[in-house]
C-alpha cells in the first residue's frame, strides 16, 4: 500500500532540506536520573536538568549519536555512541569512558561494512550486551562487551528483518521488544515483541503495529520504571526526523494488549547550541544519556 501524502511530505522535506544543511549530533551526560530528565519531577527540575548537561567532545568529520552506557563491575562508566562518518556516510559503534577528568577519547568497538547506529545497551547474567540497529543487513544481533571495550560473542536475535532502533525491558516476568520496521511506514508502526530469555525465541504481539503515530511510535532510548509504572521514550518524527523526544506512559502490555498514552516530552529548545532535535534517552546508572543536534552548513 503507497503511504499517504501527508506521510510523504515530512520525508521528502527531511530530503531536500539535507542538500544544504546537516545536522551535526553530538551526546551528553546529565547528572540525574532517567525520571526526572523526562519530566516526571516537573518541568522545572527537567530544565534544571538539561542544562546542566556535559556534552561529549564532537569528533573530527563526523559526529556522535544514540549514547548507551553501562558501570563496570568496578563502578567506572562507559558510554557507547553512534560513531558516524561524514566521508564514509556510515556509522560504527565506538566506546569512551566518563569520569570526574571528563571523556576519554573514542575508541572503535564494532565496524561492519553496512551502517551501524544505536547501540542498545542491556545487562544479561554478569555479561553487558549491546544490540546495534543493523536494518542495512536486516539482522538484529546482541553482542557481549568487556569493560575495554572488546566484542566478544555475537548472537542473532532476529534474522532477515530490518528491524529499527531496537529497544528491550524486562518487564513482569518477560522480555519485551519495541522497534519500527524499515519495510513499513516512514517512523510510524511500533511492533512488539516477546520471550521469555533475550536469545529467544521471540513471538509477534498479536497486534502488530500496535500503534500507528509518526509523533510517538519510533523507540528512542531505554523503557524504564518509575514509581512501579512502565515508561517508554518515542522519537517525534511527525514534522521532521528526530525533533524531540516523547514519553510514553504504558498502560497495556500484554501478548494480546498494548496500550500507552503520551505524558512529557523533552525538547532541545533550551539546550542553547544544540537545540534542532533531541532524538535519544537512556538510563545511565543514577545518571542519564542524551544527544542532541545543531544546524551546519553542507560544503560537500
């Protein structure tokens, strides 16, 4: 089925203004919790919380994105980004390290030949695992990482589906997956998944897409629980990709159920350089990840 034209004019949009300008991505750290920069403690404590954000340094051609992290058993923080290449036109998956000194420098964790973004990040056992999108090669795969940053073990989660922006909780007794698919509408149809272990096997909701909404469909950073209740960040693409980022409160999760209503969201407008889009929100300890984009001119 062609998508409506009012689904194609956001797309086209994105496209022709990309021939003169580029968004240029850049992470941060803020020093408070996944609630509170989501807007649950009230708007004053969230803009309390986003500008106080430490943004990464921006790397030399090109920039960094979708921000993930995890502790080591030691308590130190690391920080897995998008790596893109503007020459290259594709991103890797590269690690730094945070601490009180600031940001160590970006080291490569995982290059393939086709684009690599998102670098979900979920604890498993006493393993850290990562699940990058990947819907270039249409695979879904989580990959074990040690502490300095090395691979160590791949294992498909979903083969021969370009599954986007993956994103899983464990939520009453069951592994959930939320993602978009690339086949389908532009950043609108949230499919759902299930298992009982996070290597599978993995059952459809009954009801995919659960939701059709450019404005809150497409996962943008990790579910989490506050106060006993399921919370899930959404990308706002229904003006242009990546405007902000919504947060879904959901009232539904079961095999055959699903049902979420939008309380917050969270906007670049107060982020001073970067505020043309705000498209990632992850849970980083007691501490929580952003990115964030500015407007550069395109001279290639």
């Amino acid at each position: 089925m062609m998508p409506s034209i009012s689904r194609l004019v956001p797309r086209v949009r994105d496209i022709a203004h990309h021939q003169l300008y580029r968004r240029q991505w850049n992470s941060a750290v803020i020093k408070s919790p996944i609630s509170v920069v989501a807007g649950l403690a009230g708007p004053k404590a969230q803009a309390e919380a986003l500008s106080s954000a430490i943004w990464l340094p921006e790397p030399s051609g090109g920039y960094v994105a979708d921000p993930f992290g995890f502790q080591t058993k030691q308590g130190d923080y690391r920080i897995l980004v998008e790596h893109f290449d503007w020459r290259q036109g594709i991103g890797s998956i590269a690690m730094c390290t945070f601490d009180e000194r600031g940001f160590s420098e970006y080291v490569p964790v995982l290059e393939l030949s086709s684009h690599l973004s998102y670098p979900f990040v979920i604890c498993h056992g006493d393993e850290i695992l990562f699940i990058p999108e990947h819907s270039a090669a249409r695979d879904v795969s989580a990959f074990a990482i040690s502490a300095e940053g090395k691979v160590a073990a791949r294992q498909t989660l979903f083969r021969d589906r370009p599954l986007v922006d993956s994103s899983i909780i464990v939520w009453e007794g069951r592994y959930w997956l939320f993602a978009i698919e690339n086949d389908r509408q532009w950043n609108a149809e949230l499919n759902v998944f299930f298992a009982d272990d996070i290597f599978g096997p993995w059952f459809p909701h009954a009801r995919n897409p659960v939701k059709i909404d450019s404005a809150s469909a497409r996962p943008a950073g990790t579910p989490f629980v506050h106060k006993g209740q399921l919370y899930r960040p959404a990308q706002d693409c229904s003006d242009n990709y990546g405007a902000a980022v919504v947060i879904n409160h959901v009232t539904e999760l079961t095999p055959t159920g699903f049902d979420e209503v939008s309380v917050g969201i969270i906007s670049s407008q107060n982020l001073d350089r970067y505020n043309t889009g705000l498209h990632t929100l992850s849970e980083f300890g007691d501490f929580t990840l952003i990115d964030a984009s500015r407007k550069s001119r395109r001279y290639w």
